[in-house]
C-alpha cells in the first residue's frame, strides 16, 4: 500500500484541540504496526484490518475470511448437501449475489444491476484522492480509480474485499452463480479490471481508520440504511471531506429492524427531503453544501435465476462549501 495513509483505530483520540492520530505501517504481508502505541493488527491476503478486536471480525466470518477465492467447486457441493442456514451456504449466497450485482455484466448477462450507479460515477471530475466507503466486491472503485490519483476502499465484510482484492490485481475471477436454492452454475469475471491505485481496508465505515479532511471524493453507495446511525454516517463523510470536496451518496432508505433502530431512521416519511436540508444547512457538520446532482436510480440484486430485488435510490453528489 502507498499513497493515502491508514492510522490506528485503537489509540487515536479527539478533543477540543483537534484529532490525536498515529499512522499503522505494515511490517510485512501479514502484520501492520502503529507507530504510536505499538500495537499489531493482521492483515489477511495483504487487506489490514484496521479495526480495535481484529479477532471477532474474523470470527463472525471465519468461511468469508478463509475459503480460497476462485476454488469454489467444493463449496458449492457442501452448501448443497447441507442447509440454507449453514455458514457456507450462506458465504456463497452473499457473494453469488452481490459479484453479479456488481460485475453481471462481465459474465454475459444483458442487464447489470450497478449499470446505473456505474454511469454517475464515470461522469464524476478528476481529483487526487478519493475513498469509498462500504465498496464490497469493488466495482465502484475500479469506476473510481480511473479519476483519482489514489482510491482506498473500506468495508467490514472480509468476503467482499477478498473477491475485491482478487478482481483488482486483475486476475479472472471464478465463482459459484446461485440458480435456484443450493444448486449453483460455475460463472467467470474475465481479469480486465486490474488497479494499481487501488487499496482495501477491514474498518467500520463509522469509525474508518483514515486522516480526516484529505479526500477530495467521499462515496458510500447504499450504505446510509445499513449502519446503525445514519446521522454518524453523514458526519464521518464531512470529517474526511476536504473543503471544495464532494460526497457523493445512493441510498433506498430500506430500513431495516435489525440493522437501524427507529430512533435512528433518518427524516421520518420524507428522508429525501432531511437529507439534502441536513446537507445544505450543514446542521452538526463542519461545513455547509451545495447538492450538485440529485436524482433517482434504479438498481436490482437478483440472488437466483427467477429472483429479482428492484430498489430506488437517492442519488447526491453534494460540494463542500469552503469556508468564506
């Protein structure tokens, strides 16, 4: 890795003065260093997970963290031997899904499920550093990474930045295609898209192990409904926003019980509406914005041949307002 630093989520601090922050070096393939409290995190497949209890993360997906990415034959016969509620079938499910949302057209299918999203991103201006916040399997930051010096992606999901990984050294990338329960079909991510300005991190995008206020482009698409606060989320992408930046934002609102509670869903029945009067009055941010593009786009998830989830998202590229 190079170019945008990383630091330590475990001994960086913030007060009235400003932050307290030690950047992380990696020691070798498999092990970073803080160079402030000392303390190692591990990285796995060269990803650092840049998170205080690297342990439990990889624990709550010891299959995503581990199954060989590309050698999924085997998997695909152990999850259809056992049942849906196994933990690999489970892994291949989440990755048949979202690798054909993010590259279904790679792998011969008319309709793509990211077309929409990749077209705002490829009309977004030229600038030096840009982060993606949630990228999961990487299509956006292979989008990104064509107007920006350098692009780092962060996710939680050590599945997602595994196959990320593997599709940005651009290698092919087999993998299992769920047609119908457990039964699946062997499909192909030709290696096309190798990025050399590109890296992953294992962090909470809430919480990102990141200098604040040096990214000209902040991105986290369809993530604003899948944290626990909304409103934190928003406040993070202002903190690592430069001024005269842009945070470029999707989301459905598809609230879901599990995952945001009620007193955290954001704008009541309007959240459109909220969203952009949070944005330009700059209520609790650091800075007010000016919302430069504003429309609706479609996308889907289809996780079986005759399954198919359509959402409408909310999309915003909103320019930091420097200061007067």
């Amino acid at each position: 890795m190079g170019g945008i630093p990383l630091v330590c989520p475990s001994c960086r601090k913030r007060d009235d003065e400003g932050w307290s922050l030690f950047t992380v070096e990696a020691e070798n393939e498999s092990s970073w260093r803080c160079v402030g409290c000392e303390k190692r995190f591990p990285a796995l497949g060269g990803i650092p997970l840049l998170v205080p209890h690297p342990a439990s993360l990889v624990e709550s997906d010891l299959v995503g963290a581990f199954a060989a990415i590309g050698e999924t034959s085997a998997l695909a016969a152990l999850a259809e031997s056992g049942t849906d509620a196994d933990a690999v079938a489970r892994h291949l499910q989440h990755a048949s899904t979202w690798l054909h949302a993010h590259y279904g057209d790679l792998v011969g299918h008319s309709e793509w499920g990211f077309h929409a999203f990749a077209s705002a991103l490829g009309a977004l201006p030229r600038c030096e550093a840009t982060v993606e916040l949630g990228c999961g399997m990487g299509r956006g930051l292979t989008i990104l990474s064509r107007h920006a010096e350098r692009v780092v992606g962060v996710d939680l999901s050590l599945s997602a930045l595994r196959h990320a990984r593997h599709v940005l050294s651009g290698e092919a990338l087999p993998f299992a295609r769920r047609v119908v329960g457990r039964h699946y079909e062997p499909a192909l991510i030709p290696g096309e898209l190798a990025c050399d300005n590109v890296d992953l991190v294992a962090g909470d995008v809430l919480d990102p192990p990141l200098v604040p206020g040096i990214f000209d482009c902040v991105v986290a698409l369809n993530v604003f409904d899948n944290v626990r606060s909304p409103r934190d989320l928003i406040g993070v992408m202002d903190q690592l926003c430069t001024p005269g930046g842009r945070l470029v934002l999707a989301t459905p609102f598809a609230w879901q019980s599990g995952i945001v509670d009620d007193h955290q869903r954001f704008g009541g029945a309007d959240p459109a509406a909220a969203l952009r009067e949070l944005l330009e009055t700059g209520d609790g941010l650091g800075a007010t914005y000016e919302i430069e593009d504003a429309r609706e786009l479609e996308w889907f998830l289809q996780p079986e041949a005759r399954l198919r989830l359509s959402y409408t998202s909310l999309y915003l590229v909103a320019r930091k307002r420097r200061e007067s």
